[in-house]
C-alpha cells in the first residue's frame, strides 16, 4: 500500500506554515479535548503542531494522548520540542502506519487533521484505516476528521501552476522563508493530485538554501467521503465547511464522527 507524506527534506519547516485555518483547527480540536472524557489519540501526527497543545491541555488530569506518525523526519521534529525538564508521562509518541495499526487501547477521542488521510492513495490503505480507527475507539468517543475540498478540475491547466503559500521572516535565525507549490500531475480517474511544496531560504548572510518534497494526495467529492464513512460504520454528528466565519475562502472539510450502532 502506498503512503505519501512523510516529508523528509522539509520537515523541519514544516511549523513556519503560519496560516490562519491551522490555528483553527488546533481550537477546534481542544474544544473536544474538553468536551471528550478518556484518553486521546492522534493519527498522523506530524510535528505535534496540535499534539503539544493538546498535552499541555491535558497533563496532570490522569488522561494521556498516544500520538503517531510515519514519518520518521516528523517525529524528530516533535521529539525536539520535548522538554527534558518535563514530565511527559502522558504522552506516547510512536512511530506508526495509519493504514496498519493496533494499540490495544480504546480511546474517547481520535483525531486524524490537516487532510492526513488524502496522503492513502489507494482504496485499501484507507478502508484499513477506517477499520482500525473504529477498533479503537470506546462506544462514546468521537473522531474528528478532515479533507480538502476539491477543485472543478484538475486537468491540463491546473499542470504546472504555482503559487507562493507564504513569505515570512524566521526572526529566530533572521532569514527569509518562502513557501511555495507547483503542480506536477494529476490523475483524474483514481482522483489523485501530486505536487512539489518548496522552501526557498535567504539566510541573513544572504546565503540561499532550497528544499522541496514531492506531495501526493487522493481527493473525494463531499459526498463520496460521507458515503465511505457510512459504510465503515460512522456516523456523521456535525460538519463543518469552515471553522472561522471570518474566513472567506473555503477550502476544507471538517467530520465530528462517532460510531454507529451496528
């Protein structure tokens, strides 16, 4: 089974992302942190963008957050954020498959963001996700879930275009970071999209460094993600088109999830 996502060159880039829509989700998330009872795991969990505050949310409450990931570049990432002088006895962090995996715990709530899931490009890999997800999750948890939004079309003309994501200023380091994409192809029979995110770097010597990773994501139509969730055993409490009013541009999808009786 085929996995994209895992970021190798860039992942020690990867929190510069400063956009809006990823600190709204990060609260969303802590909302039901809140509201959930029981232990908590995190699917795909990269840098622990929202794994950190979820922990610190959480630490000395008697609950604990199990956090995975793939990639090995990620983990690194997040593992560096751990303080030594911190307890962080309520937080596991493992390296793990998100299309294969079993922990022998149930959880109150499961997290799988920031369109995880579009990195399993064939069917298998993302029923088998589902499956699992569901075996770990007690009777009354709730799983919170998210994909884009597709475009119209991802034919000839969407090849080869490119955009910069952000422009920012590292003052920690004084450098000038540029992200951007350039769409490489797509697939539009197996619903696939592959392009290029790229680091430009300025450094305040003016020296330049550039990283990149290649990207690859399988899109499903609102009402093609509603139906694979039904037939593996999910119901659909709340859905979300966007979780700020104020944004205007609405890109992503968001599932509050809970088992059906069955």
């Amino acid at each position: 089974m085929e996995n994209f996502g895992l970021y190798g060159n860039t992942a020690f880039l990867y929190d510069f992302d400063n956009r809006q829509l990823l600190n709204d989700d990060i609260k969303f998330a802590l909302d039901y942190v809140k509201q959930q009872k029981g232990d908590i795991m995190e699917i795909a969990c990269g840098t622990g963008r929202m794994t950190i505050p979820i922990f610190e949310e959480i630490k000395g409450s008697g609950r604990s957050i199990l956090a995975f990931d793939l990639s090995d570049s990620m983990l690194d990432v997040l593992r560096g954020k751990l303080s030594p002088e911190k307890n962080h006895s309520c937080l596991q962090v493992e390296k793990g498959d998100m299309s294969n995996f079993y922990f022998n715990r149930k959880f109150g709530l499961v997290l799988l963001m920031w369109r995880a899931f579009q990195h399993l490009i064939d069917t298998e890999g993302a029923q088998n996700c589902l499956k699992c997800i569901y075996e770990h999750m007690s009777d009354d948890a709730v799983l919170l879930f998210n994909v884009f939004l597709p475009k119209d079309s991802y034919g000839k003309e969407w090849i080869g275009k490119e955009f910069i994501t952000y422009d920012l200023i590292d003052k920690k380091n004084d450098a000038r970071i540029i992200r951007s994409t350039k769409n490489i192809d797509s697939d539009e029979a197996r619903q696939i999209i592959r392009y290029l995110t790229r680091y430009d770097l300025t450094l305040k010597d003016g020296e330049k460094k550039h990283y990149e990773d290649t990207i690859v994501y399988k899109y499903y139509y609102p009402e093609q993600i509603k139906e694979l969730l039904k037939k593996h055993n999910f119901d659909i409490i709340e859905e979300l088109n966007s979780l700020n009013p104020q944004n205007k541009e609405i890109t992503d999808q968001y599932y509050v999830l809970k088992k059906a009786k069955v």
